[in-house]
C-alpha cells in the first residue's frame, strides 16, 4: 500500500504521523470562526422558542457558550497533535434562524501564535453544539447537528474563507 502525504503536514517521510515542528514560523496575530447548525424538530422548536431558549438544565444559549470556551481552551487535549496556545480572546454567536426550526452557533478565535487556531473555532462551535444536544434531548432524540465548518482563517500563510 503506497500512502500519499504530500501535503499533509502530520505526516513524516515515512508516513507515521508527527506533531509538526513551528519554532520557525513567525508570531502573529490570528483569527478564525467556525459554525456548525443545529437542527430540531418542529415540536421541540416550538417548545424551545415558546421557553425562551430556557431548558431544565438551565439557560440554553448561555450554557453552550461557556461549553464552547471550555472546549476551545482543551483543544489540545482534545486533538492529538494540536499545539497549546495562548488563547487571546473567544466568543460566540448563537443565533435562532428566522425560518427554520435551527440554531445556528459561531465561534471566533484570536491567538497571537506561531500556529493558527482552526482547530480551537471547531472545538469550541462542536462543545457548544454537543452542549446544546445534551440539554435539549429530552424534547426529542431527532435533533441533528450539521454543516460544522470552518468559516474563515487569517493571519497565517494563507487566510480562507469559505465560499
């Protein structure tokens, strides 16, 4: 079996996975935002809304925010060859959709590294995420959790931003 890891940065010559090496690579200022979308049934929409986003388990919205700054401060712990870094600053949009029955979560993520912080938007929008499943399940085990994403990236070699 021939492995390809042009590219991939994770992988040595000999294909065996590695934490890369960034002593090299300047400090800057870097950001990113990630989203992911959850997804309810109409009647635990309903229910959810007619309660003011507020569940046995406490107030939903504010919850998942500090679910989301406490996976975004264990990414590394969380993600085998992701760097510790100082988190400069986070925060979190969640925001009822007008029309659909959805909550739609944002993450954003400063550091001032030598690496990006990808990884810690995606963790902290799928802690808040998994946090908001969690306290809202008993309305209904149908809710889905999609479209977790990366939104945007500057301050590195190369920004993003998704389409």
């Amino acid at each position: 079996m021939v492995i390809m890891n042009e590219g991939l940065t994770h992988l040595d010559e000999s294909a065996r996975p590695r934490m890369v090496d960034i002593a090299e690579k300047a400090i800057t200022t870097r950001v990113a935002v990630a989203e992911a979308v959850v997804v309810f049934p109409r009647d635990a929409w309903v229910h959810l809304v007619d309660n003011g986003f507020t569940t046995k388990k406490g107030a939903l919205l504010d919850v998942a925010r500090v679910a989301g700054t406490m996976g975004v401060k264990q990414t590394s712990q969380w993600v085998p060859f992701c760097h510790p870094l100082p988190i400069d600053g986070c925060s979190f949009e969640i925001t009822p959709s007008p029309d659909l029955p959805q909550l739609v979560v944002r993450c954003s993520v400063k550091t001032t590294a030598r690496t990006g912080v990808e990884m810690e938007a995606l963790t902290g929008v799928t802690a808040a995420a998994l946090t908001i499943y969690d306290m809202t399940k008993a309305l209904g085990h149908g809710i889905e959790i999609q479209r977790t994403r990366l939104i945007s990236k500057t301050g590195g070699k190369q920004d993003y931003l998704a389409e």
